[in-house]
C-alpha cells in the first residue's frame, strides 16, 4: 500500500507575511501542494485577463467628472488588442482623429493628466478615479494650469509625448496600467515628462510604480509624482538627472 506524503512545512513561513511573492510554498514529496498550484493557475489567469482587459470609459469619464475638468478620449494607431499586443510601435502613435480633437483643445498649460491602458486596463478602471483624487488637489492648490484629463486607449507609454505636445502641455503625467505579475494585475505606474514631445526616449522620464492598495498607497504615490512635478519645473528637466529626494516609502 503506497503511502501518500504529507505537506511538509517550510522554514521561510513567517516571512510571508511581509510579501505577496511566492515564498514557503511548503511541499507534498517532490512537489508543490495542490493548494498552491491552484493559487499559481488563478494568479496567471487574472494576469491574462488583465492584459486583454479594456477601460471602462462610460464608468471612468463619469467618475473623472467630478473633478470639474473636460475628459477627452483618445487612442493610438493600434487598431485591436492583438494589434497593440504585437505592434508596440502602433501603440505609440496617436491617431490622426485623436491629434486633431487634442489640438481643438490644446492651450497654455502647466500640466497634462492622462490614464492609460497599458497591460492592465482592469488597474486604472479599479484604481485610476482613487489616484487622481488623491494627486489633483495638490496640483490645484499649487495654482498648476490643468490640460483636460486624458482616457487613452491601447496606448503605451511614449504616447503621452503626442498627447500633451498637441495640448501645449509643459508637463505630462501618464498614469498606465502596468505589466501584470502574478501578484499584481492591479498595479498602476505614473511616468513624468518635462516638456513631453515626439522623439523622447525612456531616459526623458520619471516613473513611480506599483500604485495599488497592496503596493504603494494612492496618498503616498501622489506625494512622489507632486514632489517631481514641482523639481522638473525648478529645474527645467526630468528622467535620470531629476531623483527622488523625498525620503518617502511604500507602506
């Protein structure tokens, strides 16, 4: 009569409770116990669903309204998801609809606010309306001259650069759903631009990561992204020569 083997425990058990990583997932002779296999199968699928997922405008442009500044929807070149998926470049690239309702638009701004869908459209439809509550009142108490908010679909991040140089946007925050691991497929990244124009590459910017309710909370990333805002006006620039000096941490 064989014997089935019992779970064994492991020594790192104690450390999962300061991580959502996969760490002491135990043992059932050579393999993972059943249970975690199960976790892994759920986490990859709610990833998956997560990249292929799309904004929920209607609930996203009714949410942003209540912040008192236009909404305009936008999209990139690439035409369908699968598209967008294996044409980077498209995702890049305005549409020419899109570039000539931003100019209808365009003025004398300080800054220009878009969300995007990125690879977790199911981050910003969760997230983007807490974000944004949490980063404009600081803007608006600095007097900032706002560029109506952004939805952009099936966007990356270089984007922005188009957007917010149609708008005459002197400053451009995009906030994107971003590439889903299997224990974050709600997690948004902010990624600042001085002077956002056709051409920058990743260097340009700054990028603050991880915006979700179990990564870095919506109070302490719109601390970050303010705190940059203010240095790249200071100084004229951002990307690698502008840092985060702030001394804040996630919670």
């Amino acid at each position: 009569m064989d014997l089935i083997p019992l779970k064994t425990s492991d020594s790192w058990e104690s450390l999962k409770a300061f991580t959502a990583a996969r760490i002491a997932l135990g043992r059932v002779g050579d393999s993972i116990p059943l249970s975690e296999s199960l976790e892994f199968k759920l986490a990859h699928a709610h990833a998956r669903d997560a990249v292929y997922s799309t904004l929920d405008q209607e609930l996203l442009t009714e949410g942003l309204q209540h912040f008192g500044l236009p909404v305009i929807q936008v999209k990139s070149k690439a035409k369908t998801r699968e598209q967008y998926l294996q044409r980077p470049d498209l995702g890049r690239l305005p549409e020419d609809s899109s570039v000539q309702l931003l100019k209808s638009q365009s003025a004398d701004y300080d800054v220009s606010i878009i969300l995007a869908d990125g690879l977790s459209a199911n981050a910003i439809n969760k997230n983007g309306i807490p974000l944004i509550g949490a980063l404009l009142p600081l803007f608006k108490g600095m007097g900032y001259r706002l560029a109506p908010l952004c939805l952009a679909a099936q966007a990356r991040v270089a984007l922005s650069d188009h957007i917010s140089n149609a708008l005459q946007a002197k400053l451009c925050v995009m906030l994107i759903g971003e590439r889903p691991g299997l224990s974050s497929a709600d997690s948004i990244g902010a990624y600042l631009t001085y002077q956002p124009r056709p051409g920058l590459t990743d260097e340009s910017r700054n990028c603050v990561s991880n915006i979700r309710p179990a990564g870095l909370s919506f109070e302490l990333a719109a601390g970050k992204i303010f705190y940059l805002t203010q240095e790249a006006f200071r100084r004229k620039l951002s990307g690698v020569s502008l840092k985060d000096n702030t001394g804040l941490i996630s919670e």
